[in-house]
C-alpha cells in the first residue's frame, strides 16, 4: 500500500489533496499566475510524513474554467478566506509562489485582522518582490496574446508547443492576464508585517523575480527572516520540486513548527 494517503477533497477550493502518513500540518499552496492547483502535484512524492498538502485552486483555472477570473484582490481574499475557513481545524502553514505570495500575505493579513481565527502557523512567500518595491519592468498587461505568451515560455511558465494554438491559448491566457493585472499593480506604501512566522525563498536563477528584490521580504517578518535560496530559475517548485519541498520544510522546522517528519523522511 502507498504512503501517499489521499484526503477527501473540500470543493472548490482544494484540489488534488495529498498527505503522507497521517497529516499533522497543513500546507497550503497558492500557485503562480494562471497556475492551477495541479502545479502542486509534482511535490507528492517528496512530501515529509505528518505534512497534508493542500494546494489551493482559484476561479477561472483546472477544475474551476467555467467560473470568472477575479480581477481584483481584495474580492478575491474575502472568497479564499471563506472557503477556507472550515481547513482551518489543523495546524496550517501557507506557501505562495510568484502571484501566490502576494495571495498568500494578503490572506495572512485579513485573518490576523480579523480575529477568532487560528492563525497561520507560518507564511512562506517564494519568488514575488517585496510589496513595497515598484514592479522595475514593463507592464505585461497590455501585451497581446503571442507577446504573453512568448515571454512565459522564455521564463519557463509555457511549453512552447501551445504557441501554435492560438484559439487555445486565449482561453488558456485569460487567467493568466487577470493574476498579472492584480500583481503588476500591487504596491504598499512600505512594509507591514504579520504577526505569524515568515519565510522567505527565492530562485539562484531567477530573472523574473530576481533575489535582490524579493530578499526585502525581510521586513515583513518579526524577527527578519533570511531569504533561502533554491536551485533554478522562476518555475523552481516545479522544475526543482525536491529541492523547493526541501527549503520549505526545512524553513517550516527552523521556524520550530511541530510534527513534521524527520530532515531526509519522505514517503516511500
């Protein structure tokens, strides 16, 4: 019998749901622009025993096309926080990648704001500038649909193949363009920490969301975290999925979170 234990899905906001072993932490993942909760499933195999993988999957993407793309955040954060609220029986931690950090930090922000809620027992924000920084490139926004697309498939976000398929890859660009608006215009005055734990990860190869400007995460966090880095470019959890459950892991354990597996005890 697998170690890989699947757990009764919560719809919609859950998809392909993993634990190994029996789950004492929930790991919440919210996924880059466009992504859907799929993107998570190349971590499975490398999940430590005691940890449930709950990747998150938003309107307009995987099991939930037929729904609108949100197109603003704080619609979008009330709609998550409510999904979830029944997940919340476990300890949790949330990890968000590129567009996800931001989903992510805002989600952490509104449930320490609004009280009698369990609070994340970490975040885990991964390859998104800090929220104070300006975005330093051209908006991608007002791109057309080739000119998107190319410049995902450089950063490694499409198989080039899709470039072919024009008709498909509007409908498939259409959540894509709808994270990007809210990411490219997301801006904070200067830094507002959370209260709970904060790691902070970014990629060795990165151009997109290159270190140096993802590093000032550190002033969100009480004490200031150090900035971990993982093998790759922007698409690291899933070209690198070991090495990133790794840096997550081994963050979520400094950070002293209970009940994970052993450093190296992975399902078999």
């Amino acid at each position: 019998m697998s170690t890989l234990d699947p757990v009764e899905p919560a719809a919609p906001w859950i998809a392909g749901r993993h634990a190994a072993g029996r789950p004492r932490l929930r790991l919440f993942c919210l996924p880059p622009a466009g992504g859907s909760a799929a993107s998570f499933a190349v971590w499975r195999p490398h999940l430590p025993r005691g940890v449930e993988l709950a990747p998150v999957e938003l309107p307009g993407r995987g099991s939930r096309i037929d729904e609108p793309v949100p197109y603003a955040l704080e619609p979008l954060v009330d709609a998550l926080l409510d999904g979830l609220r029944g997940e919340l029986d476990l300890p949790y931690a949330l990890f968000g990648h590129s567009f996800g950090a931001v989903v992510a930090y805002e989600l952490t922000r509104r449930i320490e704001s609004v009280g009698g809620l369990p609070a994340p027992a970490a975040l885990v924000v991964s390859a998104h500038r800090a929220p104070h920084l300006p975005l330093g490139r051209k908006l991608l926004t007002g791109s057309s649909d080739r000119e998107l697309a190319a410049w995902l498939h450089r950063h490694g976000g499409l198989p080039g193949e899709l470039l072919e398929y024009p008709d498909f890859l509007s409908d498939l660009l259409r959540a894509v363009r709808a994270d990007l608006e809210i990411a490219e215009r997301y801006l904070l005055p200067g830094p507002a920490p959370v209260r709970c734990p904060l790691a902070v990860l970014a990629g060795a190869d990165d151009d997109v969301a290159a270190p140096d400007v993802v590093e000032p995460w550190a002033g969100y966090g009480t004490p200031p975290p150090r900035m971990r880095l993982v093998p790759g470019g922007h698409s690291y959890p899933r070209t690198h999925p070991e090495a990133t459950l790794t840096a997550v892991t081994g963050e979520l354990r400094r950070l002293g979170l209970q009940g994970l597996g052993a450093e190296g005890d992975r399902q078999g």
